[in-house]
C-alpha cells in the first residue's frame, strides 16, 4: 500500500514538473542582441552564470521561430567571439534543430555555419560532425523513395555541406573522415543505415572527388553486415540453443543489408560508367580479399552485367590473380583460391556471360594447369599437406570441374563442343599424381565424375574409391572449401534486381529442366541423389556426399527450404 501511494505522489510530481517546464517554454522570450551580450559578458569578464543558464535553455527548449531568429541573429553578428573558448557553445547551437524548419531560417543557419568555420577553422571538424550525425536520425523505413519531408530535409543539410567544402575544399578530407567516425552501427537497425548510406551516394553526386572513397566505406559496412549474417540452413539448427532475441537480431541484419544492397544498386544504375569502373577498384581492394560473404559480391555481377569494359576488366584480374601472374608476384595462396572462386562463380552464374569467354577462361585454366604438372612430374608422392604446397593448382582443377558440371547443357550440346572438352584433357588432371579430386568439394566431384561419365570424357570412379578409402584411414579431417560466392541471392527485395541476372543450375538428369533464372523461386526442389558412389560407414562423409541441397549447385527453389 505504501509503495503504491509512493509512486502515485512521484507520479504526481513529475506531472507537475512537465506542466511547469511547458509553462516555461511558452513563457521563453528572447530580446534582440540579449545573447550577443551574454556571449559578451562571458568571454570578457568570465560571468559564468548567465552563459550557463543560455546553454542550458538551448539544450533543453525547443525554441519557436520568433527566438530562433534572435539566435541566429545575434550569433552571426558575433561569430568573431565564438572562440575555443565557446567550443561547448557552438556544439549546443549545431544541435539546435534546423534542418526542418522554413527556408529563411536554414539559409540564415547556413550563413552562420560557413561564417563560423571560415573564422575559426578548429569548430570545422565540429560542425562538421553534428551535420553529418542528422543523416542518422531515427524514421520510418520507405518503399520506392523517401518521404518528401525527409528528401527535403536532408537537401538543406547537404546545402550547407557543400558550400562549406566549396569554400574550403581542403575540408572533403575531414568530411571523408567524420563520414567514417560517424557510420551507424550495423546492428543500429535498417533505417539508420539505409538512411545514411543513401545520404552518402548523395554527397558523392556534389563531391565527385569523394565518390571511390565513400563506395570504399559503403562496401566495407555492407560486408560487415553480411558476414555477421547466419546461414539461415544453420539458423534452423541453432534455433533450440539461440535465444529469441538473437536470432530476431541475425534477421533484422539481412533486412538492413537488402535495403542498403537496393541504394547501391540503384546508384550504379542511375550513374553508370564512372560508379561501375569504381565498383571494380572497391571489389579488388575490399571485398576480394574477403571469404565467405554470401551477398555483398553479387554488386560485381551486377557490374559486369550491364557493362562489358567491366567485365573484360574484372575477368583478366581474376584469372591473372588465380595463376600467379601479377608482376608483383605469385600472391598469397588464399587471396588465389579466392579469386579462383569468384572467377569460376560468375562464369557459371551470370546470364551475360557469353561462351566464348566461357571457352576462353576454361582453355586458359586447362592449359595452366596441365603445364603446372608438366613443371611438378617429379614430385610424384601424395602427402597430407599436398593442397597447401600445391593450393593453387587444386583450387584452379576444381574450378575446371565445377564449370563442367555446372555449364554442361553447353559444353556437351554439339559435336563441336564436346570435342572442345576433349582438347581439355580432363583425365590427365583428374588422374594426375597431385590429384585434384582428393581435395575437391564432394558435391562438385560428384556432379562432375556424373557428366563426365555420361558423355564417356573422364571416368572418375577409380580415384574417387580410391581417395575415400584414404579419407577413412587419414587421422586428420579433410577440409574442402565449401565456399560457393555465387549460389543463389538469397536477399528478397534486392534479389528482384539481381536474380534476373542469374543463371540456374541446370542437373543434366532432368529432362525438360530449362534454366529459369531464378523465376521458380517459391517451387521447392527434389534432388535425386547419384548412386554411383560406394557407400562410406563414416557417417559425416556420407553426409558431405549426400547432401540435399548442394552448395555450388544451388538453385533458387532452395532459398525457400
């Protein structure tokens, strides 16, 4: 009873203290030059108090136009006094709302920002700072565009931006800077993102000078975003130990990062040819030397989709950074196998590949590789570290047998092309004594041994026993990389734009199965297992090779599973 009649009097209280403070607002009343003169009074005699008590309203009270007004007045008729001393004061008036209000007053607050920074150059990284926080407010989340309140809004905090970098152009750097300080956090949730970064695409298209950088900390957010995504196969087993709350914070994540993958895709598109030459640079420096990501890559596809300049740009890097053959030298071994991955991924998946680059890249591989053994003959004994010692080479042979695989509606629909195959000389790969199929992920060496053998090119079955029994008597594990970079999108809103651009995987044991990039997304797929493959009583190899749903053959209807 007595904590009851306790919260009642300390209810009663405070709403006598909010019908006080709102008394106090409406009685607020400033008087022309009063601020000038504690402004004044403060930095020449010191008198705190007053000072104090003008902070304090400005901190606390909204303020109506009428003082408003005077504020701003009186401020830019004594920007010359606002000092280092007044550090503590120009924060307070940077964070005085603004940007919403009337165009005479945002043209007047405008004047006393650049007036403020050209007088004294040290508040620059300060207001600089409160301009760029604004583009982090809290709203609701849109469609198609931002409301026109917002848009509107926004372009007043981008007018005083760019008059100030007009000014000072030296200050692009620190505004370069304090976007990167300033970038949300990327669990802050989707609108604070989605509404920063498509505030940063709008300062690139005035700041042209900062475009590659600000598309360098776009990405390398987005990245962050989608390697702090979980598998949503592995979420399903990590529901039971998971509590609610994280997994509702995993989701929140991916719908942050398909809305902020709609404002960049759209940037490309609206831009075009200088944003997708910067999009290669960002890709080669950013998400490149990044593995495992699931989503972020697909921009590069993207790129190469609509722009052919790319494409011839971006497939001459990777092949060149998967053999070797940078001048700089042969390159880290995983950097390698990355770029081996990414170059296999978009050869078999995106629709605007054409087979003659097909032809071209895979020629290249074969005879790569065929001259690596030629150059390794004589190191003939199998090891345990061969896939460290020979990675490159592994990792080149593997992507030779996914595009197999992947592409063999084309690679075995005509005379012609099967006798290309042929001239690939698949068998001494496979049969090689470095043997490429030990280290291979289970379920391209099973697609590929599949079409091979059908089209009597490669009979595989020999070695793949052969490795099995090795497996089963080997102390370690075998590690294959499972890392598909192009397996169906899998981001619902964004995909609307990427899947499009994808090409399916075709299973050749399925008569009548048309590519459908990606238009039978919500038809769920039964996969038949190959019986060729002896059976392993090791129970986690025998899941490796049966799989259900295939990484690296993917197909979109497995999305949805």
């Amino acid at each position: 009873m007595a904590v009851a009649t306790q919260k009642s009097i300390a209810s009663l209280m405070q709403k006598t203290l909010d019908r006080k403070s709102a008394q106090a607002r409406m009685n607020l009343r400033f008087k022309k030059g009063q601020i000038e003169q504690i402004l004044l009074s403060y930095v020449r005699n010191g008198n705190l108090g007053p000072y104090s008590e003008l902070v304090k309203v400005l901190q606390e009270f909204p303020l109506n136009d009428e003082n408003y007004k005077i504020l701003l007045e009186d401020c830019l008729a004594c920007v010359v006094l606002l000092g280092r001393d007044l550090k503590h004061f120009v924060d307070v008036m940077s964070n005085v709302e603004w940007a919403a209000r009337s165009e005479e007053f945002v043209e007047m607050y405008s004047r006393f920002a650049l007036n403020l920074v050209t007088a004294h150059t040290y508040h620059c990284p300060r207001v600089m700072a409160n301009l760029v926080k604004l583009f982090k407010e809290d709203g609701e989340n849109w469609d198609d565009k931002p409301s026109k309140e917002l848009v509107a809004k926004w372009s007043n905090i981008h007018t005083v931006i760019a008059q100030i970098v007009a000014v000072m152009p030296m200050t692009s750097d620190l505004l370069m800077q304090t976007v990167i300080d300033q970038f949300p956090y990327y669990k802050a949730g989707c609108f604070s993102n989605r509404a920063y970064i498509h505030n940063l695409i709008w300062m690139s298209k005035y700041i042209p000078s900062l475009r590659e950088q600000i598309m360098m900390a776009i990405v390398n957010r987005m990245v962050t975003m989608d390697v702090n995504i979980v598998d949503n196969g592995k979420k399903k087993l990590q529901t039971d130990s998971l509590y609610e709350m994280d997994v509702d914070n995993e989701d929140s994540v991916s719908v942050t990062l398909d809305y902020c993958m709609i404002e960049v895709l759209k940037w490309m598109e609206d831009e075009r040819e200088p944003v997708l030459a910067i999009m290669c640079n960002v890709f080669e420096r950013v998400i490149l030397p990044t593995h495992g990501i699931k989503h972020v890559q697909f921009l590069l596809l993207y790129t190469i989709s609509i722009n052919q300049q790319c494409a011839d740009r971006v497939f001459n890097n990777l092949w060149m950074i998967a053999a070797g053959l940078h001048g700089s030298g042969p390159g880290a071994l995983a950097t390698r196998r990355t770029a081996t991955s990414h170059l296999a991924g978009l050869l078999a998946r995106c629709v605007r590949v054409s087979n003659t680059r097909l032809i071209h890249y895979l020629k290249s591989m074969a005879e790569w590789c065929h001259s690596y053994i030629t150059a390794t003959q004589e190191s003939t004994a199998m090891n345990d570290n061969v896939s460290k010692v020979h990675g490159a080479f592994h990792a080149i042979c593997h992507a030779i047998f996914y595009l197999v695989a992947f592409k063999n509606h084309h690679l075995f629909s005509s005379k012609e092309s099967l006798n290309f195959v042929e001239s690939l000389n698949l068998p001494r790969l496979v049969t090689c004594p470095l043997n490429p199929l030990r280290t291979c992920p289970p379920q391209v060496t099973r697609a590929f041994s599949s079409v091979t053998r059908s089209h009597q090119v490669v009979y595989c079955q020999a070695i793949i026993e052969k490795n099995i029994r090795h497996t089963l008597h080997s102390t370690g594990d075998e590690n294959y990389d499972e890392w598909f970079p192009y397996d169906p999108y899998t981001l619902p809103r964004s995909g609307q734009i990427i899947w499009p651009l994808c090409v399916e995987y075709k299973d050749w044991l399925k008569d009548g199965d048309d590519e459908t990039q990606y238009s039978s997304i919500k038809r769920k797929l039964e996969a038949d297992d190959d019986d060729y493959l002896v059976p392993s009583p090791t129970h986690k190899l025998a899941n490796s090779l049966s799989n259900h749903i295939l990484p690296g053959f993917k197909t979109s209807e497995s999305i949805v599973m």
